[in-house]
C-alpha cells in the first residue's frame, strides 16, 4: 500500500503521469496546496489540485485528500507538517500504538506496511526541503521503517515558460511591424499572420491553462521517478571507511568472508575468525538495519555485499579521504 504525499505548485502531469506510466500501486494520496502568493497564483493552484484530486481518484482509484500548509515559506513549519504527516502515513492500517524497540524500530512483520512518497517537484523550495529533510529524519528515528520512506523527483519533458516566451516575442515582433507599417504608408494589418498568431497563442494558453507550466513526465533511464536516496545522518567510523571505500573499488562481494579476505589483505594482517568477526560486525553497522550504507542480497548461506546508493554517494563524496587513507 502507498500513500502519496503531493505539495501542489503550478504542474500538473509531473504529479500523476509518472505513476500512471510506471504502474504505481497508489491507494491514498494528500495533496498540499499552498494559501501565500498572489491571488491568481492562489487560485491557480487550486484549480491543478482540483483537477489532480478527480484523476487521482478516477484514473488511479485513490483515495484523495487535500490539505492547505498556510505559509509556503516558513521551512520550520513546512518540517513540522512533513513530520507529523510522514510518521502518520507510516502508522495508518493497524500499525498505530504499537511499541518500539529500544533502538527505535517498529514492531510489526512488514506484511501489507504501508509506503509513503514524498513528491518534490512542484511547490516553492522551501516546501520541497523542508518535507525531504523530515523524512530522511523519521529514517533515522524509525530505523526498521527506512525502506518505507520515499523522496523522488520527475522531470518534465517540456518547460512551457519558453514556449510561452518565446510566443510572446513573436507577438511582440508582429505588433512592431505592423505598427512601424502602417506609420510609414497606411497599409491594412495582415490578417493571415495576425489570425496565424491568435491561433497559436490561444492554443498554448489553452495548453498552459489545462497542464500548469510543465508538459508531460520524461524518462530517465528505465522509470519515470527519480527516488532520491535518504542519507543516514551518522558519523562513519575509521573502519568502517575502510569497508565502504573496498566495496566502492571491487563493487561487490559474492559473501562477507570474501570481503573480510580482502580487508586483511589490504591492511597487511593476518586473516584469522577475529579479524573476520570484526568485518561482519561493521557491516551489519553499515547495512539495512543500521546506517543503511550497504545492502546485501542472500545466497544460499552467504550474502552478496554491495553499496547501496547513498553508500555510493558517500564514497564519491569522501573520494579525496580515500586518496589520503591510500598514501
């Protein structure tokens, strides 16, 4: 199950087409609508978010909700309402009330848990931020729930603004050559090019008036969201640098022991069950139960070890330390 959490801004297909394309599971969806800027733009995003509450209901058979944040700008109280409404999503359907564990996991067997997406494309930055970092936060807090949290981004496959400007620099050149000629001889206005003119910015206004400022959902690669990794927030031990930065070099080991093999290699020690004690310890440390760094698939007895992708981007962020670890 999905919950969708939607800040509403002035798009339309980069909120639903992606899901529609990608053959989301959605059942529930909250849409944001911001209540600050001018009277059209208010008004503007509130004729996108009625129309996207009647397909998401049609078109996906969600349950539809909307919800107004009153100030678009003030981050602090953009992360209190993503706080409050993540961690509400997360412990919808029976999972409410009960305990957790004193590292702050949830209980629960993970059956028919419900998944919340944060959609950031739309909506003033501050909004976007503000409901990224909440829930990379309640990641933290609620560490058994991280593979229940979700950012992710669309790209639109084209910008309207562009086309509207450069429609009004048509315009405008038509009007000044048209106003320049009948100065100097009185000739009539061209009506072909006039008519030619109307047609064209009557239609991109239509266009413009039914899909917001972007058009369409772009693919990239072999979907149409882009998950944004949800960073762990936690200091990385001297070891288990080391263990971070042997993954990103090799990019994966088929077990543990391999990658321990290697480690004790690399560092000139002796490979004995201490030293391989010590590697599976980090890595449990470093994976889907801890800082979420390493993922690992099982084999038979062994786990195939690889980064994950925040684990990736911690080792491309960190490359230099790598360098100075190797002198």
């Amino acid at each position: 199950m999905q919950t969708h959490i939607v800040p509403v801004g002035f798009d339309y297909d980069r909120m639903i087409a992606p899901l529609i394309r990608d053959q989301f599971d959605v059942d529930r969806v909250i849409l944001l609508e911001g209540t600050v800027g001018s009277e059209a733009n208010v008004e503007y995003s509130r004729n996108i978010a009625r129309k996207l509450e009647q397909d998401f209901q049609n078109l996906l058979g969600a349950e539809t909700v909307r919800e107004r944040l009153t100030d678009v700008y003030d981050y602090d109280a953009a992360f209190e309402r993503a706080y409050d409404l993540i961690n509400a999503e997360l412990d919808r359907d029976g999972v409410e009330g009960e305990s957790d564990d004193a590292d702050g996991e949830s209980a629960g067997d993970g059956a028919d848990e419900r998944e919340v997406w944060v959609n950031l494309c739309s909506m003033p930055r501050p909004v976007s931020f503000a409901f990224a970092t909440a829930a990379h936060s309640i990641m933290v807090e609620r560490q058994a729930d991280r593979d229940r949290i979700h950012t992710y981004y669309t790209a639109p496959e084209k910008y309207l603004e562009t086309e509207l400007a450069e429609e009004l620099r048509a315009n405008r050149d038509l009007l000044r050559e048209l106003v320049e000629r009948d100065a100097v001889d009185g000739d009539a206005l061209d009506e072909d090019r006039v008519a030619d003119r109307l047609d064209t910015t009557t239609s991109l206004l239509e266009e413009f008036d039914e899909r917001g400022t972007t058009i369409g959902a772009k693919r990239i690669g072999d979907s149409h969201v882009i998950e944004l990794p949800v960073a762990s927030f936690q200091n990385v031990k001297p070891f288990e640098e080391l263990v971070l930065f042997t993954l990103g070099e090799h990019g994966e080991f088929a077990s543990v022991s391999e990658l321990a093999e290697t480690l004790a290699d690399d560092l000139n020690e002796e490979y004995t069950d201490s030293f391989r004690s010590k590697v599976i310890y980090n890595v449990d440390r470093l994976g889907p139960g801890g800082k979420g760094y390493i993922e690992q698939e099982a084999h038979g007895k062994s786990y195939r070890t690889t980064l994950s992708r925040i684990g990736r981007l911690w080792v491309r962020a960190h490359a230099d330390e790598d360098r100075e670890l190797a002198r």
